[in-house]
C-alpha cells in the first residue's frame, strides 16, 4: 500500500505539473470556479513561496525522508494504515517536488485558491503530515491504552 500510494502521489504530481509547462505560460491564470484558478508560477522557495531561492536546499532532506521512511517500513515500523498512508503521502508529496528542483531549479505551482499558489505535491505534504499526527497523538495512544486493558 505504501509504495502504490507513493508512486501514485509522485506520478500524479509530475503529470499535471507537466500538463501547465506544455500548456500555460508563466503567470497566466485559467478561472475554474470562483475562488479557485489554475496559475502557472515557478517557486523558488518552499510552499506558499517561503524560503524564495532557497529551495535546492530541500532536495537531500526530500531523499532523506523518502529512504527513511523506506527504512522504517521495511523494519515494521510504520504500523497501521493512517501512519503507512501518511508516510507515503508526505514522501510521495517530497518527491515530486525534489524532482521539479533537480530538473528545472524550480518547483512548478499551479493551485491558486486566492491565498498563495501550490502545487498537488505541497498538500500530499500537508495530509501526509496530518495522518501521522492523528495516528501518533490520537490513534496510537488509544491502541496502547486499549492493550493495555486488555492484559488485566
């Protein structure tokens, strides 16, 4: 599950993002629905342009969590499905966008909901880091707890 999840969130990001290289110029924007526009913009930086021309300094840290978290699994490790779901969507998400670095310089954002523009990859990000909060501040105690009543 965690690789298929991986390769799907790497594969899905890098096809769009190709999809606004080949058919949008830089800055332009195609209205979708009110509220949401697709923009073309070359990040520099991290999500939400943070960091600006900093970001090949998140390539090695990007490889990093993918084999450690590779590592881990292959350990057992990762136990449960929202922590293994996690895992692969923040590596997957850390992935696509040290790919774009690596390539291009540059990571290719296109999401524009008004508030700063992003790309599929900065929100597998984001959900990959809230499931493995949940699963280690909310799930993962109450399965302790659980066992633990269990014994007596």
């Amino acid at each position: 599950m965690f690789y298929v999840l991986f390769l799907l969130v790497v594969l899905l990001d890098q096809a769009v993002k190709l999809w606004v290289r080949l058919h949008m110029i830089v800055g332009q924007s195609i209205p979708v629905r009110e509220g949401f526009q697709l923009t073309y913009y070359q990040n520099t930086g991290a999500m939400g342009s943070s960091f600006e021309g900093y970001g090949r300094y998140f390539i090695v840290p990007a490889i990093f969590a993918v084999f450690i978290a590779v590592y881990l699994l292959r350990k057992g490790r990762l136990n449960g499905v929202m922590l293994k779901c996690g895992a692969a969507l923040f590596t997957g998400g850390a992935a696509g966008n040290a790919i774009d670095r690596l390539l291009f310089g540059r990571v290719t954002d296109f999401l524009d909901f008004g508030r700063g523009i992003s790309n599929l990859a900065d929100h597998a990000i984001s959900v990959g880091l809230l499931f493995i909060l949940l699963h280690e501040l909310i799930i993962d105690p109450l399965m302790k707890k659980k066992n633990k009543k269990l014994c007596y």
